[in-house]
C-alpha cells in the first residue's frame, strides 16, 4: 500500500518522514531497512537523522561510519534539535571519532557549534591541523564564540600558514582578543589563498591596525581595477581606526558609489566617518537623516547625536 506513495517524487520524502517519526515501531524499522541498503536513497537518510527518536538518530550516525553512503551525499544538521542535544552529544562525538571520510565528516562538525565540553573541544581544536580544507573550515566555524589557552596556542601556529588558515581563522583570533597575529594576518591577505580567507584576514588587521597598515587600507580602498566591496569596507573600517582623516573624502567617494544600490550598503563607510570626525565627515552623514532606510536614518541619528 506505500509503494505508490513512496515510489513518487511529489510525496516520497514526506511519507518517509511521516514512518520515521512513527510511534509504532514497525514503520521506524522498514526506513531503518532502506537506510541499511548500499547507496540507500538520500531521502531515506534525511528521514531517519530529523526523527523525533534518539534510537532513529543513532541508527543515522552509525551509517555514516559505513561506507554504504551515496558519493554525493550531503546533509546539514543546523535544524536537527534532536541531533545536537545533550542527549545525543556521546554518540556524534563517538561517530566523529570513527569516521574516516572527511566530507562526511566536515559536515558533522557542525553539531558540535559552540560546545565547550572538553571532548568537543579537543576534536574541534585537532580539526585545525586536518589535511583537509573542509575540515578545518567547518571545525574552526564550530568553535565561534569559544575561546581558550589551547585554542590560542594552535591560532598562533596556523594564523600564518597558507597550508591551515581557512575563512574563519582570524574571526576566531578576534574572538580571544588575540591583538598580535598582524604579521601573520598581512602574509595572508597578501598570498595566493582563495579570496574569502584573504578577506577575514584583511578583516582582522582593521580590528588591529598598525600604522604600517595605513599605505594598505588606502591602496585597497582606492584601488578602481577593484570590485572587491567587503575589503573596500574593512579598509574604511581600518583607517577609521587608525584615525586618518586624510581619507574622509576617499571614503565619501567609495560610500557614494556604493549607495546607488541602497543607502544600506554604506553602513561600514558612514561608520568609519562617524569614527573620524570633522566637519566633512558630519555633513556627509547628515544626508542619510532623511534616508528611506530607517536603519541608516537611525545610524546617523545617533552618531550625529554622539558627535
């Protein structure tokens, strides 16, 4: 009777959902049954791993560790409550251990977000040193917000190595309030590495800016061969923090050719003008107190207020 309601693609994953939350045992048991197969369908798998039932959950992460997975299987578990309670926190930290391929793996990281249990942290802090980009990219996104002496130390060596910095190194420097990685962080920027890795660590020298940094930030901002928007902002941001009011005009100009899209998109340039004061900068925030964007009408209400 199921196998036209399964057999469809309009209906086949919400029937499987429906069997996998099912109190009777039966109906759990014939989607464990599926999942269990060689390159079982991948609706199979996400029906099992959302379950409202541990058991349900822990049958998912016990076929992560097979290797009857679909090459091409992917799935997220931001929205599995279940999954990323503490209930379930021994079994993932155990499946984390046992699994050896590292796209399943760099995708169960994850589940770890923002834990500070000294197991996660240890499996976190040893994903920085991993061979493999998605595992240190996903294990340094999980430890967001965390910070410790050890996280510190392995920050130290990595920040500057091209072989295990990822886009989010230098966010979670920032998060420890470690203000002496700007030798590392301009190696970085200044490499061949993918583009967002080099943004986070533009990102972290205009949170510690040096004066050295001042010919930097100008050449960035200024640069019109350039459509790089995020580091044209964290460029206003820098020399707003080392207080360069030489740049007012220049940070006007690249505000304003961002603004033809949306007053919203000048919120690091008004910002950074906020910071540096005068007369120019004043009156230039002032044209956004009548701004269609209550959120930039707000901005410069109450900078304008601090002045």
């Amino acid at each position: 009777m199921l196998e036209p309601v399964l057999d469809s693609t309009l209906t086949k994953a919400t029937a499987l959902n429906a069997l996998a939350d099912s109190p009777t045992e039966s109906d759990r048991q014939f989607v464990v049954k599926r999942m269990n197969k060689v390159n079982p369908d991948p609706n199979v798998l996400a029906a099992v791993k959302s379950s409202r039932y541990p058991e349900m959950v822990k049958q998912w992460l016990y076929q992560l560790q097979s290797d009857k997975l679909p090459a091409t299987y992917y799935f997220s578990v931001y929205q599995d409550t279940l999954l990323k309670s503490e209930a379930m926190l021994p079994y993932v930290q155990e499946t984390i251990k046992k699994l050896k391929n590292p796209k399943i793996l760099s995708q169960l990281l994850p589940a770890l977000n923002g834990r500070n249990d000294q197991v996660s942290q240890d499996l976190l802090l040893n994903s920085l040193r991993d061979k493999n980009s998605l595992i240190r990219y996903y294990g340094s996104v999980a430890l967001t917000g965390t910070c410790s002496e050890k996280l510190k130390l392995i920050l130290k060596e990595v920040a500057g190595d091209t072989s295990y910095c990822t886009p989010n190194t230098f966010d979670l420097a920032i998060g420890c309030k470690m203000d002496s990685l700007q030798n590392a962080a301009e190696f970085i920027y200044l490499s061949e590495l993918e583009h967002m890795t080099k943004v986070n660590a533009l990102k972290y020298l205009a949170t510690y800016p040096q004066k050295k940094h001042l010919k930097l930030f100008r050449d960035t901002i200024l640069d019109n061969n350039s459509d790089d928007i995020s580091s044209k902002r964290l460029a206003a941001k820098g020399l707003a923090e080392l207080h360069d009011v030489s740049s007012i005009e220049t940070i006007i100009k690249a505000s304003e050719k961002e603004r033809k899209g949306s007053d919203g998109n000048t919120v690091f340039y008004v910002e950074a003008l906020g910071k540096l004061k005068g007369t120019r900068a004043k009156s230039y925030i002032s044209t956004f107190l009548n701004s269609e964007e209550e959120q930039m009408r707000l901005l410069a209400e109450g900078l304008i207020k601090n002045w």
